[in-house]
C-alpha cells in the first residue's frame, strides 16, 4: 500500500526538522526494508540517507545505499546519478 510509504518518509521527514537523528535514521531505516523496492517514497528516503552518509563521512553506508538505489530505480537519470555518487566516492576511498 502506497500510504505505508508515504506515512514512514513523512514522518522521517518530521524528525529530520525536528533534529531528531535517531528517530530520522529509524524511519528512513524502515523504508529501506520495505517492499517493493522501487517505491518512490522508498527510494527518495533511500537518496537522503546516502547524502546524510555522505556528509557525515561514511563513505561505505552511502555506497551501498547508493547500489541499493542504483538497482532498484526505474529512472535513468536516478540511476545516472547514483553511478556518478558510486564513482566519485569510490575513487576517493581509494586514495586514503
């Protein structure tokens, strides 16, 4: 049911205002098990978690939130995206 989806990322949203990081990580954390994985709720929350990975330097959750996204889009410039993010990120691992 498409509402589920919707409910969790509002609310995920909510905690994001709020600056409740572990309530947000709980919800998009939700999201991400849930199914089926192309659900645009589930992959938006799924975008915002590999750039909160990102900022704070985990540069290994944002890559496999990244994949995650990567397999589970039905849109090419999504997809385009996230490969960039893999990339960029992945060369920079390299070179520590």
């Amino acid at each position: 049911d498409e509402s589920r989806f919707e409910i969790v990322y509002s609310l995920s949203e909510c905690y994001t205002e709020m600056d409740d990081e572990k309530s947000m990580f709980d919800q998009y954390l939700k999201l991400k098990d849930m199914s089926p994985p192309n659900n645009i709720y589930r992959l938006r929350a799924m975008a915002k978690l590999g750039e909160i990975y990102e900022n704070k330097k985990e540069w290994s959750k944002a890559l496999d939130i990244y994949k995650d996204i990567a397999q589970n889009t039905d849109r090419e410039d999504w997809r385009a995206a996230v490969k960039e993010r893999i990339q960029v990120i992945s060369e920079g691992m390299k070179k520590k």
